[in-house]
C-alpha cells in the first residue's frame, strides 16, 4: 500500500543472477517514484500479489517449493520489463536501424537488451550485445534463430505461459491435478529433476518432503 516503500533482491531465478533481477527491480522502483510510469490501484496490486504468488507456488509445487522466492528468470524479466515499461520494443528498433535489430535478437541473454528503448544508451547497448554475441553463435545457430523469430516463436511461447497460468489459478485445477493419471504422469517427468538435482546440495542429501 505504500508506493514510497519497495522490496529489492528479494527473489531468485532457476538460471540466471539475482543481481540482474534486483537491478530490473530497482529500475521498476526508481520509474514509478520518478513518475515516468504509474502503478495500478491498490485493490489491482494486492490482486496482481496474490495472483503471482499462487502462479509460482503451482509452479515449484512438484520441484522446488521449498525455496522460497524462487521464479524463471526468463518469464519474470519479461513480466517486471513490461511492468516498468521498459521491455524492448524490437519494431521500432528494426524500423530504425535494421542492423541494430539484428544483434539485439541474435546475441545472447543480457540485461543490455533492457536499455534498447533509451536513446543515450542505445548505442552502448549494442555494442555490449555484439561482445556478448562474438564467438558464441555459429551460422546453423543464426538459421535457427531466424527461422524462430520467423514463425514468431517467442510469441507462442508467451501465449503459452498465459494459458499456463491461468489453468493453474483456475478453480477446476486442482481437480485435475487429484486425478491418479495426471499424478503419475507429473511424477515420471518430475523424476530426473529430483533425482539429479532437488535431492543433492553440495554432497548434503536434503531431507525427504
């Protein structure tokens, strides 16, 4: 409720850095206070908490509950960067430079990405994403990729996060989830996770759940 107080560094993805996180998390924080974006009502933001807090619980309940603050790095920078308005808006970089759009999709996850919008830092972002990019694709990878962007795959891939979760906070789910069928077939593809990793910490065995 109070919108001069903010929480940063508080979570931590499967793969990724808690600093990129807490980074995009304080430029969230510094857009609102410096107004440049306005936050929802507080009866949306206490729905959008719980609404969040329910999609992450389903989504560790079978692998890694037990770690608190715990997101996909990939899907909680996407939604904190549309949240702080400064998700990548790639059309308008293609229209703009064609070349600059090229790296921006083609070069490896990097928090640069975040800047593209901003003017000042548009060139500089560029270029860290060519030094992440050197000597990491090769042509087959750079096929692919256009083939993917082409099909618009990521796109996809977001429209099934959305269904995802709102199967997950629907009201018949757990029902679903009650059925033995459903049950064993979470379990063996659950499996490999548990056994390689969830089990294991540092040559300690974890305690069973």
């Amino acid at each position: 409720e109070d919108t001069t107080l903010a929480f940063v560094g508080l979570v931590r993805p499967v793969v990724g850095s808690i600093v990129a996180l807490s980074e995009l998390q304080a430029r969230w924080a510094a857009r609102v206070w410096a107004k440049k974006i306005q936050l929802p009502s507080v009866e949306e933001r206490r729905e959008t908490v719980q609404k969040d807090a329910k999609f992450w619980n389903n989504y560790f309940k079978d692998t890694s509950q037990r770690l608190q603050g715990l997101v996909e790095g990939y899907i909680y920078v996407d939604d904190i960067a549309k949240c702080a308005g400064v998700y990548p808006d790639y059309w308008a970089l293609l229209k703009k430079k064609p070349s600059y759009w090229w790296t921006a999709i083609s070069a490896p996850l990097c928090t640069s990405t975040l800047r593209l919008n901003e003017p000042l830092h548009t060139d500089q972002s560029i270029a860290n994403l060519r030094s992440h990019k050197r000597k990491t694709l090769n042509p087959g990878i750079l096929l692919l990729l256009l083939f993917l962007r082409l099909i618009w795959f990521d796109w996809w891939l977001e429209q099934i996060d959305y269904i995802k979760y709102y199967i997950q906070i629907s009201s018949w789910w757990p029902k679903v989830r009650s059925l033995k069928a459903i049950q064993a077939a979470d379990y063996i593809w659950c499996l490999p996770k548990k056994v390689l990793f969830d089990t294991k910490s540092n040559g300690v065995t974890a305690l069973p759940t």
